[in-house]
C-alpha cells in the first residue's frame, strides 16, 4: 500500500525544513522531485531537489503529457512527473509532494487520494522575516511571493490538516505525527496482524 502525502504553503513558510526532518527521520518515504524552470538555489542539486530544465523543455513536456499536475508559481513554472507517482505506485512506497495549492487543486479535481496538508507560518510578517533571512530571492521575488501568499492562504480550506509552523519542534512533531497516524490506519497494518493474529488461533 502507498500513501500520498501532499504539502503545500506559503513561500517561505518551512516546508522545506520539514520535509528535510521527515525523509531523515522516517523510513521508506519517498520524495516526489518536481521539475520547474527556475534556476537552483545555491546548495540544491539537479535531480536531487528539482529536475532544473528550459521552458522549452518544461513545454514539451506539458505536451508530451509528462506531468501529474503543473502550475505557474512566481512566474517560474513547476510540475510533478508522473512517471515518480506511477513508480511510487506500483513499488508500494509512500511519496511526499510538494506543491502548491493550484497543482494541489488538479489533484483533488482528478480524485487522486492523498493526504492534504497546509504548513503556514504564525503570521505574515514572520514569513517576510523568513523569506528575507532565507536570502535566495532578491526584493522583487520576496515582494512576488507575499502577495502570492495571500493568495495561497485563501485556500486552506481545502487541506485536511494544518501545521502551525511557529516553534519548528512542535510543527515537526505534528508532522511525524499525521505521517505515524496514516501509517497506522488498518489496512496498512495487514502485514504485521497477520502473523500476530495467527498466533492467537490454538
Ligand atoms: P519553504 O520551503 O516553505 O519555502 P523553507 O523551509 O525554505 O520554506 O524555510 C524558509 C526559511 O525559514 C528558512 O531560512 C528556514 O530555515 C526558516 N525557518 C523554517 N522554519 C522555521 C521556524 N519554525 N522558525 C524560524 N525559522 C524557520
Ligand atoms: P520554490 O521555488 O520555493 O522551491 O517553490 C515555489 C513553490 O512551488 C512552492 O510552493 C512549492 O510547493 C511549489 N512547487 C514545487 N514543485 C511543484 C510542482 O511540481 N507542482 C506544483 N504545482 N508546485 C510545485
């Protein structure tokens, strides 16, 4: 069995953080690497963070119909590769994405089962702070992902859990949380019953 598990929020809220924290911390957790055409930050690496392409490429595969979902963010494009949900699928593993809220929307509009969670900062002005103390974006991508903040936001309500990303300890543990409690659900627990079960038959 796999679990999808989808996170989006803000710019600048820690996603990246925690998802960091989540794929050393828990086993078998798959990440889902996105193509987009906007260029690494120093410290990420191709294929590794991102698949970094062209937007010529990133149109050719939106025509050759590569992608799960894409969107638009900030004025870069972004997209999840199919072929990462597919193999995640068919392995059985559990894939993490990230994404924003419109490729979190075509998910949903499509049925696809996932776990939705909203990680946001405790208020607008801390995630200004953020933004800027992450030092990747000039003055004009920090102000462009604010308002596009504002947006995002708008639009929690189509996430099933939320993460208060205030106390980085306590965000990460109810993340760890949400992904133990998914794992815990019955039909995931076959495997392990079984022989537990059978033990109780005299
Ligand atoms: P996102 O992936 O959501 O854009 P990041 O994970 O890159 O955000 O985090 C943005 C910045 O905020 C980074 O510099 C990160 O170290 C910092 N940060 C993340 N979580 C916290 C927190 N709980 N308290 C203070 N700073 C944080
Ligand atoms: P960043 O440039 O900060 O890495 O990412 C900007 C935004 O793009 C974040 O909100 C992130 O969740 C989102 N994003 C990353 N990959 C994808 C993707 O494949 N599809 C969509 N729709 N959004 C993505």
């Amino acid at each position: 069995m796999s679990t999808l598990f989808v996170i989006s929020g803000p710019s600048g809220a820690g996603k990246s953080v925690l998802i960091r924290r989540i794929l050393d911390d828990l086993p078998a957790i798959r990440f889902s690497v996105s193509s987009t055409t906007r260029g690494p930050r120093p410290g990420e690496t191709d294929g590794v963070n991102y698949h970094f392409i062209s937007r010529e490429q990133f149109q050719t595969d939106v025509e050759s119909g590569r992608f799960l979902e894409y969107a638009q963010f900030s004025g870069n494009m972004y997209g999840t590769n199919r072929h990462e949900f597919e193999e995640a699928q068919n392995l059985g593993q559990d894939l993490l994405l990230d994404i924003e809220v419109q490729g979190a929307r075509q998910l949903q509009e499509k049925g696809i089962e996932a776990v939705y969670i909203f990680v946001t900062p405790p208020s607008f002005a801390e995630l200004e702070r953020r933004l800027r103390s992450r030092g990747t974006e000039d003055e004009v991508a920090i102000h462009r992902r604010l308002r596009q903040a504002v947006e995002d936001v708008s639009h929690v309500d189509r996430y099933q859990f939320v993460i208060v990303n205030d106390n980085l300890e306590e965000a990460y543990s109810r993340l760890r949380s949400i992904f133990i409690a998914e794992r815990s659900r019955r039909p995931r627990m076959e495997a392990a019953l079984e022989p537990i079960l059978a033990s109780f038959q005299k």
